[in-house]
C-alpha cells in the first residue's frame, strides 16, 4: 500500500531514478565486458588501438549516452593529432601539437570546449574544424603518468547539458583503459618494427652477398643500410692499408661530399688516417671515421662546422674483414621519422648497422676476391670440386611417396650454386623434404652446403632412433626446432661469421596428410589447395637463417618454431629459392611471388612433373634474353 504522506510526483520520480540507475548499470557491465574483450584481443596481437579505436569510442558513447564524439591519438614524431575514430565518420586533418600546449593538456582531466584555458586556446582554434563538425562540449586528455596520448571529445550529452559527477568518474575510468590500450598498441608497434628491421636485415644479406661485382656490392650495401636505418644518405669508403688511407667508393646521394678542403685523388674521397694525423680540438665528421679505422668501433658525429658529407648527423661504423682486418667504413646520415622529423641514432641502431656492416664485409670480399679468382687457374679447379660435391648433394631421381607425388628442379647460376634441396625417406615410412640456400658461390658454399646436408640426415637418423614414430604433434614440433637448433650451430661452427643457409624443412606422415613445417629464414614455400586458393608456410613462424648467429643469441632475435598443415587430394605444394621470384628481365621487372601464385594456380590439375615444367618455363618465358640472377630450384610435392 503506497505511502499517503508522499506525494505521487515523488513515487514516480523515485521509481524513474531506479530504472535509470539499472539501465546506467546495465550499460556499465556490457561496456566493461566489451572492453575486457578488446583488452584481450590486443593482447594476443590480433588487433591494434586504430583497429579497435571505433569500438572503444561506440563503448564510451554509448555508456555515457552521448550522441557524437571522436578520438584522437597523439604521434610524437609528428607532434601532431590523428583522428582514428569518430561520430559521424568523417575525414579530418592533423591538429599539430606544441611543446607547452602538451605540458599544459597533461595539467587537466577535463577541458570544456566553449572555455578553454588561455595557454590552449591557439591549439582548439587549430582544432575548430573538428569541433563545429561533432559539436563537441568536453574534451578528454588520454594520458598515462607524464605520457600524453590522446585526446577524446564528446559533443551533445541525451537529455541533459553537462555531466555528473559520478558520470565524469565513469568517464575517468573509460578513457583510462583507452590510454592503456593506446601504450600497449605502441609496445606492440615498437617491437614489430624491430622484428622488421631484424627481418630486412636477414633478408637484406643473402642479397648483398650473391653481389660479384665490386661496383655493384658497394652500390648494394649502402642502399642496403639507407634503407635498414630509416637514413636519408649513405656512403661506403674502403681502405688501402699501405697508404693507410679511406677512399670513397660510394656514395648516396651523389652530391653527399661537399667538403673541398678534403684531399680528391681525381676517384673520389680520399682521408688519411696515419697515426700522425692529429684530430681537431673540435672532432670533426673526418676526426669521427679515421678513429672508427683505428679502434675498430663505430662512432657518432654532430658536426657543428664542417660540411663532410653536407653537415648531416653521421653514424659509421667498421666494416670487418674475415681475418679481422678493417676493409673499411660504412656511413649513414640523418635518421628520419614518420613526418620528415630527423632524429638521432639510437644505441639499438648502432647494432644492427653494426652486424649488417658484418654482411657488407662478407659481400665486399667475396666481390672482391671472385675478382681476383676469375684470373688465376686454382678457380676453374676449386669450381670443378665444388661442382662434382654438388652434384652428389642433389638427388638425380626423386622417390616415390605413397598418395603423393614429387619433382624437382635445380638451375645453378654458374658452374656452382647454394641451392640445394632433397627428399630423405625415413624408417618410420615418414619423409622428410628440405630445401635451401646457401650464402655465396663456390667451393666454401659446397662445403657448407655439404655439412648442412650431413647434419639434417644425422639429427633425423638420431630422432628416428629415439622415437621411432611414436612423437604426437606437440613432440614433432620440438623435436624439429631442436634440430634446428642443432644445425645452426654446426653451420655457425663450420663455416666463418660469413657464411650461413636458409632452410625450410617439411616433416611429412602420408597416413595423416598432416605436413608439419619449419622456416629458417627461407622464402615460404606456396600451398595451392584443389579449390585454388593458397596460403604461404612458415610466414609467419619459423627462425633465422642457420649460421648467422651463435644459439645463445637465437632466442632474443627469433626462436624456431614449427607449425603444421593438412593436405587433402588435389593440393600441391610449391617449395622455391629466391632465384625464382627474384628472376628478372630485360626491363629490370622482377618475377616475384604475385606470377608464381597465378603460374601454380594455372597448373595446379596437372601432375608433380608436369607442373614442375610448367612453372620452369614460366620463369624462363619471363627473363627472356636477360641474365639469370642466381640459382633456380624448384621442389613439387602434389597430393594425389
């Protein structure tokens, strides 16, 4: 029985306010499910802040009943604003960003719009565009300690002009776990790049590597680290012991020497680095690299007068020989971030210039010396035993797989290649298919070529006798990346810092179809499924190549990991080295992977051989009269 004493009006009210406070309560639980969810989705690398930016906004509006809103997300080195999301969707853009007005948007919670403080009125007139597009009422820093993120605007507010209190501390705990998703999403960006740049780097070596001509090696390894290093210039100089002397031997851009008070032997650049040439009081960029020479460490420059090299910000470091002498120096100026902004070279940029500095040594000596051995007879010898090692390394004859068939291909690129790839049965009635890539030509490649295929018979040999078939999928894995734990350090300890393979192998059961994989390093194999679509093995998981660094630097750089794929009749797999896609023709166009897709999907009916055949002429039909660029292997696997 209702209250006489209390007025009807205020039993309405009182029952309105309840539904209100459940349908608040309501909307709070359901926003704090989702934003847990999209927590764990950033977590688990399958999504990033600008992905989920619109569904991080939609939770926010929604909650807090607010019609319109945007959010913004701060980029240091642009020093300016983005809008990754926003109600309505509209195209918006960048609000620079000054230093003060940073210091001065750390200071708040909250800013309403139509009263900003006076030391940010310059950066929302900046911003007007925005705000009369979403008619935002209160803005928002994202912000975690002394870190500013973001910003997040709301316009119209349902039913009411500003927010209560209790709102603005909802709204306090909304844009807290928008801040956190913004600096997790940076953690993640800023190791992925250095997995990229990790991942130029081994795929920038075997490249500079196959380089015979000294022009060619020295243009290749200073494009090489422009681009390792987010560099605008470059250069490389070689030094003649005798003389004691660097001379440049290139430089990019051409117009990067600028200094005329530095000798020119009519060449090039020529620095003298003799023990009696003093340094100025004032170390010059010349001061910097004749000391790299010297001590054999890499060094930093921020000229303040001299014009060497147009006055830029250089890093250089030694470029080692394989008897521990220096052959030179390579140099990079001014890094550059995302909007132009130069910046300075990190410690962590130092050390990738540095080991790929070591690649640069590998390939300016192998130029050089393949120069020197094309005069002299004991060449044609060490080619003529490298040829007859080769030839035993590669099958003549394929076997025959029950339910599958198999082909193979291998075109050296001259009378020695470092490709290789085999099929090895195994006493489990399992089969293992390898294919690889060895750095460099000549007799070390076949030696090392050699070791690597002595070395993957024994550790299978080893496993099957332990094992004897009976690993279930979890064992195959670790079983596989052990065994390439094992032969990286057989690589690494039988060849010199130089020298290393990529390698991809295929553990294969034809009574499951199951086809467990591992990557070091290799270009991924193509799957062609019957019904024509494809995906790439070991992309995405997998290690470096073998024998570029010791086991107790592996993990830190990429582990080796194992993954597996279910055949099914009609699916063909397609194993390859980079002489394929990288084949080009007389307009300097490159085959890559895009051609070999369509060539396999066009063939995909046909038998192991036959599509074999077909992809060979493909390549062949595509360079045409041009040179080949390095050897050609194939290896089919076709489920019947």
């Amino acid at each position: 029985m209702k209250d006489p004493s209390k007025p009807l009006g205020d039993s309405l009210g009182t029952h309105k306010t309840q539904n209100t406070a459940e349908q608040t309560m309501e909307r709070l639980i359901f926003s704090l499910s989702e934003l847990e969810h999209l927590g764990q989705t950033l977590i688990s690398g399958h999504s990033n802040f600008n992905y989920s930016s619109k569904t991080y906004l939609r939770i926010t509006l929604g909650t807090l009943q607010v019609r319109r809103g945007a959010i913004l997300r701060y980029h240091s080195t642009g020093q300016n604003l983005d809008v990754v999301a926003s109600t309505p969707e509209e195209v918006f853009s960048p609000i620079p960003v000054e230093e003060d007005e940073l210091e001065a948007l750390l200071k708040h919670s909250f800013i309403d719009n139509a009263a900003p403080p006076e030391s940010l009125k310059k950066f929302f007139d900046r911003g007007a565009n925005l705000s009369e597009a979403i008619d935002i009422r209160l803005w928002v820093p994202l912000k975690i300690q002394d870190e500013f993120l973001g910003m997040i605007g709301l316009g119209k507010f349902l039913a009411r002009d500003a927010l209560e209190a209790w709102e603005k501390e909802l709204l306090t705990t909304l844009t807290h776990q928008i801040s956190i998703a913004i600096a997790y999403s940076q953690m993640v960006e800023g190791i992925q790049s250095e997995k990229f740049r990790l991942f130029m780097l081994a795929e920038s070596a075997p490249q500079i590597c196959q380089l015979l001509q000294p022009e060619d090696a020295a243009e290749q390894v200073v494009q090489q680290a422009v681009s390792l290093l987010d560099a605008n210039a470059g250069a490389l100089m070689l030094t003649r012991t005798e003389q004691q002397e660097l001379e440049m031997h290139y430089a990019f851009p051409e117009s990067l020497i600028e200094d005329p008070t530095v000798p020119d032997n009519g060449n090039g650049l020529v620095i003298s680095y003799g023990e009696d040439t003093a340094a100025s009081e004032e170390p010059t960029s010349a001061d910097v690299l004749k000391s790299v020479v010297r001590e054999g460490i890499p060094g930093h420059c921020l000229p303040k007068s001299d014009t060497l090299f147009g006055g830029k910000n250089l890093m250089a470091v030694p470029i080692p020989g394989r008897d521990g002498d220096i052959l030179g120096v390579l140099i990079v100026g001014d890094k550059e971030e995302r909007g132009g902004r130069i910046t300075s070279f990190t410690d962590e940029d130092v050390v990738l210039l540095d080991s790929f500095a070591k690649q640069a040594g590998v390939a300016i000596e192998n130029a050089q010396l393949h120069q020197e051995a094309l005069e002299a007879r004991q060449l044609q010898a060490e080619m003529e035993e490298a040829r007859k090692i080769q030839v035993n390394l590669i099958p003549e004859t394929l076997p025959d797989i029950p339910g599958y068939e198999v082909a193979g291909h291998y075109e050296p690129r001259g009378p020695v290649g470092g490709d290789y790839y085999d099929c090895i049965p195994l006493s489990t009635g399992h089969w293992g298919l390898a294919i690889a890539d060895v750095s460099g030509k000549g007799m070390q490649a076949a030696l090392l070529m050699a070791t690597l295929r002595a070395g993957l018979i024994s550790e299978l040999s080893r496993a099957e006798s332990i094992e004897q078939g009976t690993l279930n999928q979890s064992s195959l894995y670790t079983e596989i990346a052990n065994m390439a734990m094992i032969l990286n350090s057989l690589l690494y300890a039988s060849g010199t810092e130089e020298k290393y393979a990529t390698f991809f192998y295929s553990h294969l059961n034809p009574e499951t179809d199951v086809l467990t994989t591992l990557n070091a390093g290799h270009n991924p194999p193509l799957l062609i499924k019957k019904d024509g679509t494809y995906k790439w093995l070991g992309e995405d998981v997998g290690g470096i190549p073998l024998g570029m660094f010791p086991n107790d630097m592996v993990p830190s750089i990429a582990e080796y990991e194992a993954e597996h794929v279910q055949l099914a009749a009609g699916d063909v797999v397609v194993y390859y080295t980079d002489g394929v896609t990288e084949t080009v023709n007389v307009e300097d166009d490159y085959y890559e992977e895009e051609r070999l897709v369509e060539a396999s999907q066009a063939c995909k009916d046909e038998h192991a051989e036959a599509i074999r055949k077909y992809l060979h002429s493909s390549v062949m039909e595509f360079q045409g009269e041009a040179d080949q660029f390095d050897d050609l292997t194939l290896l089919i696997l076709r489920k019947q």
